[in-house]
C-alpha cells in the first residue's frame, strides 16, 4: 500500500541521517573537517562536499533532501490494491510519482549509497 511506501522513505531518511552523522564524525576524527556542523542543510552540504565524486551519494543525497521533510507533503495513493500501486507525493511545486518500479530503483540507489558509506567508515 501507500503507506506502506512512505514508511519505508521515512525509514530511509531515518538511515540516510544517521549515515551523514557518521561520516561526518569520520571525516573529523580523519582531519578531513575541522568540526561537524550543527544545522542538517550544513551537514548535507559538507557531506556533498566530501562525497563529491561518489555519485551513488550524490545521488541519495538529493533524493533525500527531496524527501526529508516527507511527513509535510500531501501524499496519495492510486490503485492501491492492484499490482500498479502509485504514491504520489506532493514536494512544493512538484510531483514524486512513486510506483514498483521506481520503488525498487530508489531501494537500489539507497543500497549503493550504504555501500558506499560503509567503504568510507572502515577506511582508516
């Protein structure tokens, strides 16, 4: 069901932050950045910054500044019990269709930005 699909985005924004907060204090105890920042945009930006090359982050950064705020947007779901379920979510002037298919691409994306998190966490 929809909602179904939005708990697990809100699960992934849950993960996505707790990974930003862990390679954030990587890179300082790493001496990459003098001090984590205190606000979540500062955090995104220094974390873009350091993940410049990574594209799989770059990629899931953006979707979740997109979706980090999910809980504010108007959300509906269409065909909800039929095979082509498809949540739309609301973002200020655009429209996030969510159906299976791009739902398995967002679990994919967000698997590769682990990946590449964790790489990152276990170098020393």
């Amino acid at each position: 069901t929809g909602e179904f699909i939005v708990n697990v985005l809100k699960k992934m924004v849950e993960v996505t932050e707790l990974a930003i907060e862990l390679a954030l204090e990587h890179s300082k105890k790493k001496k990459l950045i003098a001090s984590v920042p205190k606000t979540p945009l500062e955090r995104l930006e220094v974390i873009k910054k350091l993940f410049k090359k990574e594209d799989a982050v770059i990629k899931q950064l953006n979707f979740y500044e997109k979706i980090r705020n999910i809980d504010e947007y108007k959300k509906v779901s269409e065909h909800e019990f039929r095979k082509g379920i498809t949540l739309k979510i609301f973002i200020n002037d655009e429209v996030l269709s969510i159906n299976m298919n791009k739902f398995e691409e967002i679990q994919e994306d967000f698997e590769e930005f682990m990946k590449a998190i964790e790489k990152f966490l276990l170098t020393k």
